[in-house]
C-alpha cells in the first residue's frame, strides 16, 4: 500500500495546530499509520516540520493568488485574502511559532516571497490612500500575520465563535491601519 504523504502531511497539521507538542507517535496515530512509517518518510519531528513548512508556503501562497489582491480597494482585498487564509490559519499559526526553533537556520526562501507579497499589498494601500502611511508594510504585514494566528487559537480554544474569524480580523486590523481624513 502507498502512502498517502499529503494525507499525512494534513493529518499532522491537524493534530498539530490543535496539540503543538504531540509526540512524532501521536502524529503517527493521527495519520493512521505506525510510527516506523511516519519514520521513513520523516526522519524526525524537524523534517516533518519542513515538510508541513513548504505546505503552509503553498497554501499560503494559492490564498495571495485567490484574493486577486491587486482587485478593487485595498478593503475588499483584504477581505478576500482573510478568507482565503481562514483554512490554513491554524497551520500558519503552528509554523509561526515552530519557526522560532529554527533560530539560525536559513529562513526557508518561500517565507520571504510571500513576505514581500503581503507587504507589497499594504504599501499598495498606502500610496492610494487607503491605508496609514506611518505604519511600515513591514509592521502591517507582521499584524497581520499575529492576527491570523490569534483568531486561529481562538476558534481553536472556543473564545471566538469560527463565524466570527474573517470579521474580527478584518475589522480590528483596518480600525487600526485606515488612513482617516483630517476635518
């Protein structure tokens, strides 16, 4: 029998946003396989990281591509990219956090792309006027990617009702990074 890798892969990300420290066994039964299989196709919890890192990246990046981010106002934009995201949020905010550990190792190259990405869609707001020009893309990028993760455990916990994750996100993000009219 094959193994399903991208299955595994999604099994992992499941158990793994809901429970960050399981066990490589517990993994292993989430999949439903045994921890020798998952042994062979990742020879250790930071291999299956990687592995989850490159999904979350394509993930991430097919949701920069859904939300036509260069389409309408900088405000309908980011309303489609939050739900584009919504699926992967929990996964996003596992690899957020995961990567932490990797602390000197060579950031993977798909983080920068998609960094730039997002950044680029903020300064894009900013030069049309939409968005505040003393927040850096840099900073609003960052805020985004933090509320991402915090709606994600939130759901996850129960605080925030699922419903309520593109709206809570969208909302307290442009309350804070609109331009506003001097009067």
């Amino acid at each position: 029998m094959r193994l399903d890798r991208e299955q595994v892969l999604r099994s992992a990300a499941a158990l793994l946003t809901r429970k960050s420290t399981a066990t490589m066994d517990e993994v292993a039964r989430a999949a439903g396989i045994g921890r020798a299989t998952l042994h062979r196709h990742f020879a250790g919890r930071d291999a299956l990281v990687r592995a989850l890192e490159d999904l979350g990246i394509r993930e991430f990046e097919a949701a920069l591509d859904a939300a036509a981010l260069d389409e309408g106002t900088s405000e309908e934009a980011l309303r489609r990219l939050v739900a584009a995201v919504e699926p992967s949020a929990g996964l996003l905010s596992f690899l957020v956090t995961e990567n932490q550990l990797f602390e000197g190792d060579e950031l993977n190259e798909g983080w920068n792309r998609l960094d730039a990405r997002v950044a680029a869609f903020f300064r894009r707001g900013q030069e049309r006027g939409e968005f505040r020009i003393d927040l850096t893309p840099a900073w609003l990028t960052e805020t985004l990617y933090g509320l991402f993760s915090t709606g994600a455990w939130a759901v996850q916990a129960g605080r925030i009702a699922g419903q309520d994750f593109q709206y809570m996100i969208v909302e307290l993000l442009l309350g804070g990074a609109r331009r506003s009219v001097e009067r």
